[in-house]
C-alpha cells in the first residue's frame, strides 16, 4: 500500500514538473483595426477616378517572416533580436500591404480606386519594406521605426520616395513596440497617399497644360 502511494507521490510531481516546463502560447498581434477611410488632409480636386495597381510590399528575408524584432541600440546596435513569446500574425510587408491597399482604395472622395492584381492598370505602387522594429536607446525606453521606399510609375511618370517614421513605445516590452509600429504603419499609409495623389495631379496638370499649348498653337499655324 505505501508502495502505490508512493508511485502516485511520483507521479503527481512529474506530472507538476511537465507542466511547469511547458512554455507558455505566443502573443500574436497585428495593427489592430483598419482606419477610418475619411481623412480631412485629403482633398478632391484631381479630376476622376484613377485605376492603381498596389503591389505586394517586399522585404529582405530576414524581416520577411512573423518574427517580432527589437533592436538594443545601448549595447548591441548590429544585432536585430526576435521576441520569444510574442509575434505578427503574418509578415509585416503583408500587414503594411494591406493598410496601403486600404488606404489608396478607400479614399472619401474617390479619387483613387486600388485595383489588387490588374495589368491593364494605367499606374502601379511598388514598395520595399527596409527597416521594422523596435529600437531600445535605454533599457526603459524604445521607439517604433519604419523605413519604406515607394515608387510610382505609370502613364510617362516615375517618382521616387523613402519614407522614415519613428514612433515612441508606451512600454518598454512586445506590446509597446506594436503599438509603436502600428502608428507608423497607419502614418505611412496617409504620407503614401497623399504622396501618391499629388504626383497623379502634377502629372495630369502637366498633361492639360501640354494639350492646351498645343491646341493654341494649332490654331495660330491655321490662322
């Protein structure tokens, strides 16, 4: 009798043991919910609607994963660190393709109209994701930065621009590096748009002014 206690002694303490070295689930996060379509810094002037093709964003590899990077910029600068228990639901360029999609789709004005996958789209958005982390500068004190370079071509017109957004974390810890990050992904999105739209309008100013010259000009030759 004391032998089977003592098994059953045994056996309730590794079992404890088993489940005290069991690793806890991860955290996985995202940016949280899409934003608001309506922005009052976008304006309705540029005549119609627009057909844009808004490519996937790419990535190096190394950021091209679920992993959740933070950087310790006080001690190990080259040294980019994933968190053990916390990270994206999917890749961050999937994440920042998504708010670009959304935000260039969805403009209250309907300016612009996002077409997904479709090449008889007269302009395309292409992006490359470069930098996405947390960086620590103190051991309590860290910052979200996002560094994305946007191209934008079509219809005779290329344009160019890198993107750098540094946001502060509320916490020193996973939960405050997402929601550091989430602000600059929702920030990139606005600046790519309005970018977006402005280089569209200069390019169709451009486009009227040209017509015009050449129709007075015709009628001069006639005359």
């Amino acid at each position: 009798m004391r032998l089977l206690a003592a098994v059953f002694v045994l056996i309730a303490i590794s079992g404890c043991s088993l489940m005290r070295s069991k690793d806890p689930p991860k955290a996985n996060f995202d940016f949280g919910p899409l934003p608001a379509a309506s922005d009052a810094r976008y304006t309705s002037n540029y005549p119609g609607g627009v057909s844009i093709v808004v490519d996937e964003v790419a990535a190096p590899a190394w950021i091209d994963s679920s992993s959740m990077y933070y950087r310790l910029a006080y001690q190990n600068a080259a040294s980019p660190l994933p968190y053990a228990q916390s990270e994206w639901v999917m890749p961050p360029a999937a994440l920042l393709t998504q708010r670009l999609r959304h935000s260039l789709g969805a403009s209250s004005f309907g300016e612009m109209r996002r077409v997904a996958s479709d090449q008889s789209a007269l302009y395309a958005l292409r992006s490359e994701l470069f930098q996405f982390e947390q960086v620590f500068d103190h051991p309590g004190r860290s910052r979200g930065v996002l560094r994305v370079r946007a191209t934008l071509e079509g219809g005779g017109m290329w344009a160019q621009r890198t993107f750098v957004i540094e946001k502060p974390a509320p916490t020193p810890d996973a939960a405050g590096g997402v929601a550091a990050l989430s602000q600059c992904a929702d920030e990139l999105a606005v600046l790519i748009n309005q970018w977006a739209l402005a280089r569209l309008r200069d390019g169709a100013d451009s486009e009227t002014r040209g017509g015009r010259f050449r129709a007075v000009s015709g009628r001069r030759a006639q005359d």
